[in-house]
C-alpha cells in the first residue's frame, strides 16, 4: 500500500471540498486560522496514537524543537502564559476593552503579530467581539451576550442547531462546554441552539437531562444539509480509519465495515440507462424503509446503552457531468 500517495491524494480531495464549501452561494468564510489548526489537530492526533513527538516533528519535517515551539505558540500565548492566545485576546478585551488595533499588538507584542491579527479577526467572524474603523485605529470591544444569542439566530442558527443536534443525537449527556468545545462554536450559539431545538420539539428536558428524537434530514429539506454533509463524511472517514487501524486493506465478503466505489459507462440511449440513474432513490427508499422498521422496534423494546452496537450505512451516488458542463 502506497501510505504517501493516498495520504497526499486525500489531502488534496479534501482541499477542494473545503475550498467549494468556503466559497458556496456566494459566502466567504474566514480560513486563516486553517493552516494552524490543522497542524495543531494533526499533531495531537498523532501523539494521542502514541507516535513520539520526535517522530511526529520529523513527519512534519521540523526539528524537535522548532516542532515544540510551534506547538507551543499555538497552544499557548507567548504573552500571557498558561493560555491560548485566542482565549488571552479574548480575556484582555473582556476586562479592558474596547480597545485599538494598536493597542492590542501592543499589550500581545510576545505574540506572533500575524496570529494576533488572525485571531482578532476570528473573534470578529464569530460575532464575540465587535469592529469597527480601519487600521491600527481599528477598535474592537467584546459583544455582549444577548447580542451574541441574536447573532446566533440569525441565518447561521439552522446550521449550528443541526450540528448540536447531530452531537446530541450520539451522546445526549454532553454539557454545554463540552458541545461547544467539539463543534468550535461559541458557548452563546450552542445554548441559542439548544433552545431552537426545543422549540421545534427535537430536543426535551426529562428530569433535567436533554431527550433528543433521532436525527432525520428528509430528502428535499433545505435546513440541516450541513450536518447531514458533516455525517456523511465523518461516517466515510471513520470508516475508512476503522479498516486500517485494523490492518485491513483488502475487502472481503463477510465484511461488516467497508464500501464499495462502481462506476457505470452509460449513453442517452443505453438500456439500463434509468436503472443506473435509479440507484440512489431505490437504495435510499429501502434503507429509509429499513431504518423506520428498526426504530420502531426499538421504541417498543428498550435496552440499556451498554447492548446497543451502532451501525453506520452510507452512499452515495454522483452523475459526472458532461465535459461541455464543466
């Protein structure tokens, strides 16, 4: 198996989702922080597998200690030490701001100014702080929490309360810090989220604890695509990291995880022409008939958390278009 070729051709797949899903409709969504998270999460990631920092540093091609310097700068202030430096902004504005542009790469001067400005600008992207001017006389002031909640409602509370419902959906017990810590979402949007899903009757308080129905996003639904694009995703990735991790890489007929890539060479006049563009609707109807007939049986008999054993079954069909299309 060649590691670095798949590894370098799913990196660049993926590139191209997130720069389509960056760029969709017409919305430009921040990525500056994209490089170093990416490097951040990659690298716990590898560590938390037990792979040495000093194998992982030199995967990355760095040097043990530019890789730990690198880390650090990321995962804490060069100012104010013991914090990140997106929480060390955040903070300082808190207790003395509003103040300028200037003022900021002042008081962070320990701090890479580059990341200074990218975290200044997150921070106003996700509507915790405010902006307004233009230069070093930008001032910015931390939003106040009910504008934050009405922030959250506005066109992006679809999107973030059918991604809290999703997480809820696999483990209803999480807090509230714990959802917004997963989902990179500000405490305010979860909780605004939350209450969204109570509202439409997703999501109930019994005896305190959160109820959440199952997750369905039907077929013609213009809320709730992201998540389900989101599961999608994760369900291949896991997928695919499952069978590795288990030394796998070749299908076998008895398998319970995997999938199965087919491509179909059709014309306008070929004889299963419909048939293969059928597909997708005839499988999605029988899995949707299968899935109903499993949470009924479910409802009826109820079994403790520790004998349920999750299934995940995804597809997916895609239609090239022409050449002349694009």
């Amino acid at each position: 198996m060649d590691t670095q070729l798949l590894v370098d051709s799913i990196m660049r797949q993926a590139t191209v989702l997130i720069a389509q899903l960056s760029s969709a409709a017409g919305v430009r969504a921040p990525l500056a922080h994209l490089a170093d998270e990416v490097f951040l999460n990659l690298s716990h990631e590898l560590e938390r597998q037990g792979v040495s920092r000093k194998v992982v540093a030199d995967m990355f091609g760095l040097a043990l200690r530019g890789y730990q310097r690198r880390v650090q700068r990321l995962r804490e202030s060069g100012t104010d030490r013991g914090t990140t430096l997106w929480r060390a902004l955040l903070k300082h504005l808190e207790e003395h701001g509003p103040l300028t542009r200037r003022q900021m790469f002042e008081r962070f001067r320990g701090d890479d100014p580059l990341a200074v400005g990218a975290v200044l600008n997150d921070l106003a992207s996700n509507g915790l702080v405010y902006r307004t001017g233009s230069g070093n006389d930008t001032v910015y002031g931390v939003t106040r929490d009910e504008d934050r909640i009405a922030l959250a409602r506005m066109s992006s509370l679809e999107t973030s309360a059918a991604l809290v419902w999703l997480a809820l959906c696999r483990d209803a017990t999480r807090t509230m810090t714990e959802l917004a810590s997963q989902l990179s979402l500000p405490p305010a949007q979860v909780e605004a989220a939350i209450a969204y899903l109570e509202d439409q009757g997703r999501v109930r308080r019994v005896d305190g604890q959160l109820v959440v129905d199952a997750m369905v996003v039907p077929v013609g639904a213009t809320q709730g695509w992201e998540a389900a694009v989101f599961d999608h995703f994760q369900a291949v990735c896991v997928a695919i990291a499952t069978k590795v991790r288990g030394g796998r890489t070749r299908a076998d007929t008895a398998d319970t995880t995997g999938g199965a890539t087919l491509a179909f060479e059709i014309h306008a006049a070929h004889p299963q022409r419909d048939e293969v563009l059928a597909l997708l609707a005839r499988v999605r109807a029988e899995v949707n008939g299968l899935w109903e007939r499993v949470e009924a049986y479910n409802a009826a008999h109820p079994v403790s958390d520790a004998e349920r054993r999750r299934v995940t079954f995804y597809l997916g069909q895609l239609e090239w278009p022409a050449e002349d299309e694009g």
